[in-house]
C-alpha cells in the first residue's frame, strides 16, 4: 500500500495556515491604505506597491542565495511591505522605500534565520533605520487632500503630535498648538504617515482581525487603555501642558501600532498574560517618549524596546500547567 | 465560563455513522489474535500449532498482576503461534492464528448464568480478569487493576465515560443507545466493586438520543450527565476536571484524586464477564470515513483481519490513510494486513483533502497552541526542543505531562508536527534513563 | 592630581576586592580530576573530538564514563596517563572514520508507506518502526548528515549519507544519532567495509533491497587472510585488523554490496632493484605480478588491487606505489 500516508497523530487539521494568516492582516490594511490613498493620491500608491515588491523581491533573491526554500508564497514579505508602506510618508522617493525594504527583510527577519526567529518587528526596524539615515524626507508629512483635488506639488505640514512637541518645546504649553477638530485624525483627514492617519479604518481593520481571531483583544486593549489612563491622568493634573487622553488616542501611529504592530505573532509574547504586559510597556513608553522624549512620537520606539523584552515576558508569564503541584 | 482550559473544536463528521444500527460482522475464516492487546506485562501463549480451541477458550497466561489473557473468538484449530503486524508498534508482534470450524460453539460452561450481585469483591476482580478485560476507549489499561486501587487511596467517585470525544467515532454513541442496560448494569458492578453508592455517567451533548435513552434507564444512584461538546473531554484527566473540577497532579492518576474513570464499552464487558463468565472477544467498532464506500458500525469480534472489515464495508475509496481509533489520537497503518484489537474503537479511512499531508515550516509564536493546550503546556517550545533532540530541558517544561491529545498539532498554521517532536522527546528521555539504570 | 589618583586607585581597589571575593564565593565546583585529565590533552582545542574544546572533552569524560576517548591527537602516554586519573582503559591509539553500512537507497530498497513527519531519522523510526521497507537500512532523512559537527557527512541525491574522508575526525556523533546502528566507526587505515547490516533471510532480500547482503558466504570464502565472518542469518562483516586490503571480496560479491574508500594506489616494480627472487609472485592473493627466475618480474596493473603485501614482502625494496 505504497500510496498511503501514515505519520503521527493527529491526522486532521484546521484549516488556517501562514498565507490564510497574513492574507487576513493584509486585508484588514485595506481599509486604512485606502483612506491614505484617498488623503495622499498617486505617491501613496507608488510607496505600497514599491514596498511591497520590494520585500517579497529581496526575500526571494535572498533565499535563492543562501540555498534555502523560496517561502514568498507564505505572503509574509507581502505584509511586511505592505506594513512598512503604511509607516512611511505618502512623499517618500522610491529608492528610500525600496532601501527600507531591503533593510526590513534583511536585517529585519533573515539574518536572524527566517520566518519566526527574528526578535524585532522588521518593519518597524526599518523604519526607525529611514528615520535615522533620512530624517528630513521621514518627517517631511504631506498635508492630506481629497482624492480628486491633488496637485502635482504636495504642499506639506507638522502633524499634530509634531505641532505639539513644538509648542511644549518653544512655549512649554500645549494650548499653544493651533487647535485641531478630533474628527480630523480619527476619519483621517490629517498629516501623518500614509497608513496611520485614520483611526476609524485601523480600529475596523482591528477588529476583523479580533473577529476572525487572529489576535485577540489583549495586546490593543492594554497599549490603548495604558495610554488613555497614563496621558489622562497626566492631563488632569494639568490640561495646560498635558494634551486630552481622546487626542492621544487618536493622533500619530497608535491604532496602527496597537492593533497591528503589537500584535505581530513573532515578536510578541505567546500566552495571554505576557500580551498583556507587552500592551501595557508599549503604552507606558509610548507616552515617556511622546511627552518627555526628543521624538514627537513614540510608538514604533516603544514596540521595539518591548520586543527586546519577550523573551523575560515569556518567562515570567508561562502559562498554569494542569495539575501542577502548589 | 468552560469546564476544562483549552481544547478544540474539530468538526465532528459524526453524521456518517451516527444514526447506523449496529451490524453482526459475519464470521471469519481466519482469526488472528494478538497476544499483546493491553497496557501492562505480556502474556505467555498456552496453545501451540494443532491444539483444537473453543469460544471463548483461554489462550495465553498473564505474566504479573498487570496483565490479562487473550481468548479465542471461535471454535476451531490454531494453526500456529506467528507474528503479526501489531497496529499500535507496527513492529510484527506474537499472534495466535485460529482457523474457524463454522461451528462458533462456546467452551463448557460458558455462557454461565449468575446472578453478579451476590458475588464477592474479589470474585468480580478474578472473573473481570480472566474475561481479559482492558479498557476499551482504546488505551486498554487492564480494568481489574484500575478497580483495585492500593490501601491509602480512597475512591468516592465514578465516571462512565460516554463522551466519546474524537471527531468521526459513534461506537460508544450506538452502544449506549441499542445496550444502555448493559452498560447500567456494568456501572452497578464497578461500583460494588469500589464500594461506591453513586455514580456519573458522562456523554457529550452532540448524542442527544443517547443522553436521553440513558437518562430513562438509569436508575436514581446513577447520575446521567450531558456535557458541552470540546475535544478532548473525553481524556480521563480532562473529564474529571470537567465534572469534579479536581486536577490529577502531575505525575498522578485519577485514584489520586479519588476518582475512577471506565469507558463505557468497558462497563459493558464488565457486566458480561461477570453475569456470563463471557470473555472480552468481540466489540463495537465505527467503520467510517470518506475514503471508505459504506461506513458502518460493527459488531466485529477481535481477530478478524482489516482487509474484511474494510471489504464488509464497501473497499476503499481515494483512501489516503488508515486508523486505528479517531482522527487525533488513532494510529495510522501501513497495511491493511492487520487484526482487529480489544481497544479498536474505530476504523477511520481518510482521503487527502480530510488528511493534512504538507510539510511544515518555522514556528511563529502565534501562541494557538498554548491557547489549545489542555495541560497548560507551550507546544511551541516543545516543538523547537524537539527539533534539536533537547529532551532534558523539556523535561523541565512538562514534556512527560503531555498526554499526546493533538490540539496544538490540530491548530499549528505552520503545520508543525508537534505530537511527533514530542513523541521525540519522550523516547530519547526513556532511552537516557534506561541506559542509566543500566549502566 | 593626587585626589584622582587616590580616586581611580581606590576604585581599583575597591573592584580587585569584589572581584576576590567572587572568585571564591561563585567558584564552581569541579571534579579535581577534570583538570588533570585536561593537561593530559593536547590542548589544542579543534574539537574534532566532538565537543567543546579539550576543558569539555575533559569534563565528559570525567562525569559520564560512557563517552569515548574521541581525541584523535592524543598518543599513548597521554592515554595511559588519563586512565590511571580516571581508573579506567581509555584503549589504544587508533585514528577511526565513519563507515556507512547501507547501500540500500530510494532505488534499491523502496518504502513501503508514505511518511509524513519531522525531517529526522529518529523521529522516523517511531512510526511504525519507520516508512523503509528493510527494517535495517538508511531511513535517508539526513539526521547524520545534521548532528555533524565537521560538515563530514553529506546526504546524496539517492538517499543515502556519505562521508567526507578528509572533514570526518571519528567523533562518532552520527554513530549515535542513527537510529538503525548503521553508522560504525572503522579504522582509518582500514579501506573496505560491507555495505549491509540486514539480519533478514536470504529468500526475502530480493523483494526488500537490490543490493543488501544475501548471507551467500561467497566473500568469506575467497578472503585469503580470513577477514570476513559470515554469520548464519547476518550480513557479512570484515575484521578491519585482518583485512589486508586485496581487495578480492569485493569482485566476488554477487551484489556489490561491499565498499570501498579510496581506489587504492597500485603497486610498480623497480627493475634495476629487483633480483628475480619471486617472493612477490608468490605473497600476492590476485596473481597479478608475473616473471621469470633471475630476471626483474612485473606487476599487471589490470589486476593489481594495491593491497601492498608485495611491497612489505620484497627483500630489496624493489616495488613502490605507483602514484602516477
């Protein structure tokens, strides 16, 4: 009986896998690409589809060169680049972008063995190197402008969280910044990188991916909540230099971060317990860094730091085992 | 608010056999009985080349307390003590080969007819020990030891397990709906046996019909409970954490926590054994899957030979695997050239779009398995462990806690074969601690 | 300027005392025979005895009286030296290489089920007592190829493992890793070696392998130096301390199952050495040197399987390899 299987049980399996997995995130993206398409035009699509070949282009030629199996089938570069996309300005020339993804890949997820041995988010990796090595070009946010009424000079602007650092810097009041709608950050009608701009898209995006269970609501709530407890107790001690919790919430790369760099599965802690505490570092620092760091923003730095924590998370946070003695 | 942590839900493909009336599968030409069918110390064959046997008839001799006798599933002719395939090893394993007379007439005496309940503890201990009875959820433990637990350990519970958790199974189900009596009365005889006045029946809630036959035949001290449906409820340690929220400790077995678990089938030969003095030869089976043209349950007796099975069943169809049991805990076969056992609960022929045959790729910390678990263990970890042969520092982690029951294997998205990277490890650490008693 | 003297002084005062104290407090403890056993090694840390340097080498040897002297550049004193430490027979001197014994691959000895499972010969073993139709031969999953620590061993297009003569240092840690015993560790000096370790009855072989051995005895029989045991029942095997190399076994075997590692140097008559005396004629097992009395014989390269008893034997020292 040569044409039978035979291996260890079990022997069936539910159906989700890797490619299913990152498909599922990629279109949870959507809508928040969508909304930065929308506000940035044309140069924000040249920056999702740069990147995003880009990444499964350096994974494949990077694989075939070390002799390994090509895996860009698992579309886990496609969501790497699209990811990266979403972190970068909508102006942001082609050749950065295709050096971030270069970066992200490599230096971000290969060198370290692949697919599920890197210990830090590849593309929040190479967006801190862009941001580093182009500072200006990296912070250089074009302002938002409906679809049809874009020219080919993008006029650019301060975000609200760059205006804010401003003000505390030169004024050392918040009340100083020129006031801003909340419905502006939260449908997306504001500067800021590409796909980050739109809260409402990213908290639906989130959400799908909480229904559809690919991660679940512990790591988002906590980053979210900590930062919302943190800033607003900030905030009512003293509303004049400190900026409304619903402001924080809203403004620069929290809901992308939160729901969808927070909870990447290999740099992130694997019980529940350990997500919780990631959540709650992430959300602790970001706020250190928004309100007394150089940086006007602080996510990205955040989940990095946290990634470099895990494997401490993840040892302090093992999971009760059935019939442990005491 | 579940009633154990972790567990699965894999669709239960019940509906193949579920509502099929138990059939008589007809008497062989040929018998083949393993003499290894139980968890325990072998047993020595006392029948040789020519010897003619009855039903029923003895045919070999335990070798120490933990250990049961095999019998002849008809009368006939032994046509010699060989080697067989032996569907739990796979390695060819001592076999006595019976050559059926067609006339199927019982050994003298049998079937006796006696009344149990005026019988003595130990004398149910003995018949239920001659009888050659195991348990039959399919890990066959020899039930005569599990019903004399040693001085110190106090009993104050039974459960009949009638969840029959594994996805595709219906035996227990069809037993208890077409012989609830004899699995009541068996339950009455394990209890007298332990000294208990109560006891629970367990089914899961996906067998209503069961759930409610067995309700209307079972008498007050017998509690008939229906449980949410999530594998593997029906893993004893799992069971009794669902109906009694104690936790076997680590290490333990279920008389550590004064509890005593019996398969449902198991409590059926119980009764036979000791009303009829009838050994254990034959049991129900489910026959399903969609790689086999006409799934059935079967009334088979121990012996017969796969490849009749599967024919009584309409032959193979796009079969891609054989196995012995269910989907998550079976074994699967590499011929059909092997003989039906005590523990056979199920025939399972799955074709390839019911099988996962793909490779496997790096682990990704998803943290599904942890989450699946059942043990509170981290599969993942396991897994890389296993991949490098480190089965010391897996050992520290739980590795021996694992009762191998699939849920991390079942959702793992990299298809990783965690079962059988622990499986790994758990043989190279029997092998290191061997060759140190050794030494 | 004195304060900062004083200062940075005291400083490094102050660290040599905590690093004192440390030493003494966290010292590990170690079996005082470790370091004697370790200036009994080379000391050249190459790790070609399969472990960490010749401080781990020592520590195994010392806590685990299971591991084998592996070091391939100790000699005699320092054996003798490390078993009086260690009160044990370390053995002999003997630089050893690994041996495959199988020559059953994908082609020769199919499988008889489809395996699916972890990519390791040991895990492979557990199914069923694994997916090879022989229940002897390489499983051809390459777990000796992965635990080599020198890249010595790589696995070939037919599923079988080969070794690299030059990398292989005789660790022996494929020999442990192969679940089927069938890696063995054979002299270095030693150049033949029986590819088959079955133990099934000749009438089955045809059906399990093309090549495995099929007990016919042939080898053992034409073996002029006795250097084959051919056991009832068992694959053949070859005494490498008898073996002189002729290489005769293997032209007889009706299988080929019997290897060879290198295609060993022929053996050349000098002319202006030779006497005639004919000693070579009669020492060598293939008949391939030839001549007349008084006058310089000749060796036929055609048989010549550069055994080198010819060359041992010839009083003037009238023949060398011919390494042309």
């Amino acid at each position: 009986m040569k044409d039978v299987f035979v291996s260890s049980s079990p022997h069936i399996h539910s159906p989700e896998d890797i490619p299913w997995i990152m498909r599922q995130v990629v279109y949870a993206l959507i809508p928040g690409a969508l909304v930065g398409v929308y506000f940035f035009g044309l140069p924000a699509i040249k920056v999702i589809a740069v990147s995003m070949v880009s990444c499964v282009l350096v994974e494949a030629l990077w694989q075939k060169a070390m002799k390994t199996r090509i895996q860009v089938n698992d579309w886990s570069a496609a969501l790497t680049g699209l990811l990266l996309a979403m972190n970068l300005p909508a102006g942001c020339p082609w050749w950065m972008v295709a050096i971030g993804s270069a970066v992200a890949i490599v230096f971000g997820k290969q060198v370290y063995g692949g697919l599920g041995s890197n210990p830090f988010n590849p593309a929040l990796v190479a967006r801190i190197f862009l941001l580093i090595s182009f500072p200006v070009a990296m912070t250089t946010w074009p302002q938002p402008r409906p679809f049809f009424t874009q020219t080919a000079d993008a006029v650019t602007g301060a975000t609200p969280l760059g205006a804010l650092k401003t003000a505390i810097f030169e004024h050392q009041t918040v009340t100083a910044a020129p006031p801003i709608d909340l419905m502006d950050p939260f449908l997306g009608n504001i500067g800021g990188s590409l796909g980050e701009i739109s809260a409402l898209a990213l908290i639906l995006g989130g959400l799908y991916l909480i229904i559809r269970r690919i991660i679940t609501w512990h790591t988002p709530v906590a980053f979210l909540g900590t930062v919302a407890v943190f800033t607003g107790v900030l905030w009512k001690i003293d509303p004049n230099i400190y900026a409304a919790p619903a402001f924080h919430l809203v403004t620069g790369g929290l809901m992308l971060g939160a729901f969808f760099m927070a909870t990447d599965y290999v740099t992130t802690p694997i019980s529940t317990r350990g997500k919780v505490v990631f959540g709650i570092g992430c959300g602790l620092i970001t706020v250190i860094i928004r309100i007394w760091g150089g940086y006007p923003e602080g996510v990205a730095f955040s989940i990095l730091i946290m990634n470099a924590l895990v494997p401490l998370i993840n040892r302090a946070t093992q999971p009760k085992r059935f019939g442990a003695q005491a | 608010m579940s009633a154990f942590k972790g567990g699965v839900h894999p669709p239960e493909e019940k509906a193949l056999v579920r509502d099929k009336a138990i059939e008589t599968f007809p008497l062989s030409p040929l018998y083949h009985v393993l003499v290894q069918q139980h968890l325990g110390a072998p047993a020595r064959p006392i029948v040789k080349a020519g010897d003619q046997v009855k039903k029923g008839q003895v045919l070999t001799e335990p070798m120490g307390f933990v250990s049961v006798p095999v019998h002849a599933p008809t009368s006939g002719r032994v046509r010699d003590v060989g080697k067989m395939v032996h569907p739990v090893t796979g390695l060819l394993s001592p076999c006595i080969v019976i050559e059926a007379d067609g006339n199927d007439e019982w050994a003298d005496g049998l079937p006796l007819e006696r009344d149990p309940f005026s019988m003595a503890k130990d004398e149910f201990l003995e018949a239920i020990r001659n009888a050659g009875i195991v348990g039959m959820g399919g890990a066959t433990f020899p039930t005569h030891v599990k019903l004399s637990p040693p001085e110190g350990k106090s009993i104050d519970t039974l459960i009949i397990n009638g969840v029959e958790c594994e996805p595709y199974l219906s035996s227990d189900h069809r037993l208890m709906l077409e012989e609830p009596e004899k699995v009541i009365k068996g339950t009455k005889v394990a209890m007298r046996v332990l000294g208990l006045d109560r006891a629970v029946i367990a089914i899961e809630g996906n067998k209503p019909d069961a759930v409610r036959v067995m309700k209307e035949k079972a008498p007050r001290e017998i509690q008939v409970s229906s449980l949410a449906v999530k594998y593997p409820q029906g893993s004893e340690k799992q069971l009794i954490k669902a109906l009694t929220n104690r936790e076997v400790p680590s290490g333990g077995l279920p008389m550590d926590v004064g509890t005593v678990v019996q398969n449902a089938g198991t409590a059926a030969a119980i009764w036979d054994a000791c009303s009829s003095g009838i050994p254990l030869i034959e049991r129900i089976t489910s026959v399903t899957g969609r790689g086999v043209r006409d799934p059935k349950n079967i009334r088979v007796r121990v012996g017969t030979v796969v490849r009749d099975v599967i024919e009584f069943c309409g032959g193979l169809e796009g079969a891609a695997k054989i196995i012995f049991g269910g989907p998550m805990m079976g074994i699967a076969q590499f011929t059909q050239e092997i003989p039906v056992m005590k523990g056979t609960s199920g025939i399972l022929v799955l074709t390839e779009k019911d099988t996962n045959i793909s490779d496997y790729s790096a682990c990704i910390s998803c943290g599904r398995c942890v989450e699946a678990c059942p043990m509170g263990l981290i599969p993942s970890t396991l897994s890389k462990l296993g991949e490098r042969g480190m089965w010391e520092e897996a050992s520290k982690i739980g590795l021996m806690d694992c009762i191998e029951c699939g849920c991390c294997t079942y959702v793992c998205p990299a298809r990783r074969p965690i079962v059988h990277f622990i499986k790994h490890l758990k043989a190279l650490s029997r092998a290191a601690a061997s060759k140190k008693k050794g030494a | 300027m004195l304060t900062a003297t004083l200062v940075v002084g005291g400083i490094g005062a102050v660290c040599a005392l905590i690093l004192g104290i440390s030493l003494v407090t966290f010292a590990v403890k170690m079996d005082a025979r470790e370091k004697e056993v370790m200036d009994n090694l080379p000391g050249a840390n190459c790790g070609a005895c399969g472990f960490a340097g010749c401080a781990a080498l020592a520590h195994e040897l010392t806590v685990n009286p299971d591991t084998r002297m592996t070091c391939p550049a100790v000699n005699e004193k320092m054996l003798q030296a490390i078993g009086e430490i260690l009160g044990r027979d370390m053995g002999g001197v003997s630089p050893v290489i690994a041996a495959v014994r199988c020559r059953g691959g994908r082609q020769e000895a199919p499988v008889r089920y489809e395996y699916v499972g972890p990519r390791d010969c040991r895990s492979a073993q557990l199914i069923a007592g694994g997916p090879k139709g022989c229940g002897y031969g390489c499983l051809g999953l390459g777990t000796c190829a992965t635990v080599c620590p020198f890249d010595a061993m790589v696995m070939g297009e037919d599923g079988l493992p080969r070794v690299i003569t030059d990398k292989c240092t005789g660790c022996g840690k494929c020999v442990d890793a192969c679940p089927r015993d069938i890696i063995a560790l054979v002299p270095k000096t030693g150049n033949y070696c029986v590819g088959c370790i079955s133990q099934d009855a000749p009438k089955d072989m045809k059906k399990i392998c093309s090549v495995g051995c099929i007990k016919c005895g042939i080898c053992a029989d034409v073996c002029p130096f006795e250097a084959i045991v051919s056991e009832k029942g068992k694959a053949a095997r070859i005494d490498q301390d008898k073996c002189r190399k002729c290489g005769l076994c293997v032209g007889v075997c009706p299988v080929s199952v019997i290897t060879s590692r290198t295609a060993p140097e022929k053996a050349r008559i000098i002319p202006q050495k030779c006497k005639g005396c004919g000693i070579c004629e009669q020492v060598c097992p293939v008949e391939a040197i030839s001549g007349k009395a008084k006058e310089p014989y000749r060796v036929d390269p055609g048989k010549c399987m550069g055994c080198g008893l010819c060359i041992e034997k010839c009083p003037t020292e009238a023949i060398e390899r011919d390494n042309t």
